[in-house]
C-alpha cells in the first residue's frame, strides 16, 4: 500500500477499512462492528487530513466509548496552523496524542 508508514503497513490477510461515505471512518462504514466484534477497544489513528477526517474519526471515537490515540507526526493538515491548533486545542478532548517512535515499544 502506497504512502502508509512502514510502522502502519497493514499485515496480510489484516482488516482494511475502505467503504466509508464521510470524513469519519466510522461514517457509512462497516468498521465499529468490526471493531466490537474483534473486541478491539483502543485505536490509534494517523492520515490526512488532521483537522477534517483524523479529527472526525477522533470525535465518533471517543463518543462511541474508544480509547484513541493519534499519531500525531503521522498525521498532516493542509497548514501548520491547522495541525497546531488541532494539537493544542482539540485533541486533548478526545484522546491523546503519541509519536511513531512509541509503536519501537509496543
């Protein structure tokens, strides 16, 4: 898959989500039944763009009782000051922010 992090790279036969219908992954998509059924309850989210769909997948996340986490130097806005201001002003409401170089520990 084409400019995904090697840190990010789906494994083979891994869950794709890939039928979403608005800025949220969530949105018209088969991906929080995924998630329950898997018992998958914290997620980690990095792409483009930050202050549109990382940040609406960030909010239905978080009101659909996920722990979330962005990764927040995988992530990128069409400005620094979108991706500041996203960083400094609404992240802390609805998850948290990590860097790639934490998944070294995981």
């Amino acid at each position: 898959m084409a400019n995904i992090h090697p840190n990010f790279q789906p494994k083979a036969g891994e869950f794709v989500i890939s039928e979403r219908s608005g800025a949220s992954a969530f949105a018209g998509s088969s991906l929080d039944s995924y998630l329950r059924n898997n018992n998958i309850t914290t997620l980690y989210l990095a792409g483009f763009a930050t202050h549109v769909c990382v940040e609406s997948t960030l909010r239905e996340a978080h009101d659909k009782g996920y722990t979330t986490y962005v990764v927040t130097d995988a992530t990128g806005a069409f400005t620094q000051q979108q991706q500041t201001y996203f960083e400094d002003e609404i992240l802390h409401h609805f998850g948290k922010g990590i860097l790639v170089e934490a998944f070294d520990a995981i």
